[in-house]
C-alpha cells in the first residue's frame, strides 16, 4: 500500500490489453472517448478497500455519461478475485494486472488511479486514499464529461 500522493499530467495514457476474471479482454484504447479512471489495487490493501466504495459510487454516478472504471488487480489470484467482486457487488471490470502495466503507469504504491480523459490523455494521478477523494473526483470527472 502506498503512501497519499496527487500528481496532475496531462501526457497520453499507454495502452493495454489484459483480461477480466472470466477471460473477457479489454483494451484501453478502445474505450477512447470515454472517461475512464484505471485503479491498481490488490485485495489485501486497506486503503485500496476504502476506495472501492468511492468507486462503485463513482461509477454509477456517472457511468450513463460516459465514465468508466477499471480495476486492475496487482496480486490476487483469480478465486480470491471472484470472491471480493461478489461480496462488494463491484459493477465494473476486474482486470488481471501485470507487471510490464504498473510499470508503465509508475505504480510504485497502490490504491494508484489514474483519471483519463475522453481524447487518452492523463489528467490526474492519485496515490493513496483519502475521505475527500469523492468529492474531488467528481468535480474532475464531471468537468470531463462536459467537454
């Protein structure tokens, strides 16, 4: 787990392809047009645990305009992943992570989320969690939506 850090860029996000749980694949870049907001997380991690619900909120806040999440696991085994998913009723995609992506995000601790706007590009990096992450989010995902 990682410590709290926020850093804002606005470089293009990399692309990736990994599957969910069930061996569906989800590419990034075909998600272009679409805010999404990619979370690398593990089910171990209780700053990670705390986030969820913000995503889940998140999520269904603003799925019906265009917003995404995806959950990129960094350590967990498929059984254990399932299990988290169904008792936290998580409504987006669980990605198996890899190495070679958190590396490519600089994911040095984890929660570590990164907000991507609808053209690919980065516009916010958060390391950590904290209380008024909702609040901040939303105002960010918000203003994408708009544009």
């Amino acid at each position: 787990c990682g410590t709290k850090g926020s850093v804002n860029k606005t470089d293009a996000a990399q692309d990736f392809t990994l599957s969910t749980i069930d061996g569906t694949q989800i590419t990034l870049s075909s998600l272009k047009g679409n805010v999404v907001l990619v979370d690398f997380w593990a089910t171990w991690c209780p700053p990670c645990k705390r986030s969820i619900p913000v995503l889940i909120d998140l999520y269904h806040k603003y799925h019906e305009r265009g917003f995404t999440v995806l959950g990129i696991s960094t350590s967990d085994s498929e059984d254990i992943l399932k299990a988290f998913i169904k008792e936290h009723n998580i409504p987006y995609p669980i990605l198996l992570g890899s190495n070679d992506v958190a590396k490519q995000y600089g994911v040095t601790g984890i929660p570590h989320m990164v907000i991507i706007d609808r053209k690919g590009r980065i516009v916010k990096t958060q390391v950590g969690y904290y209380e008024q992450m909702e609040g901040l989010f939303g105002k960010i995902i918000d203003s994408l939506l708009i544009e």
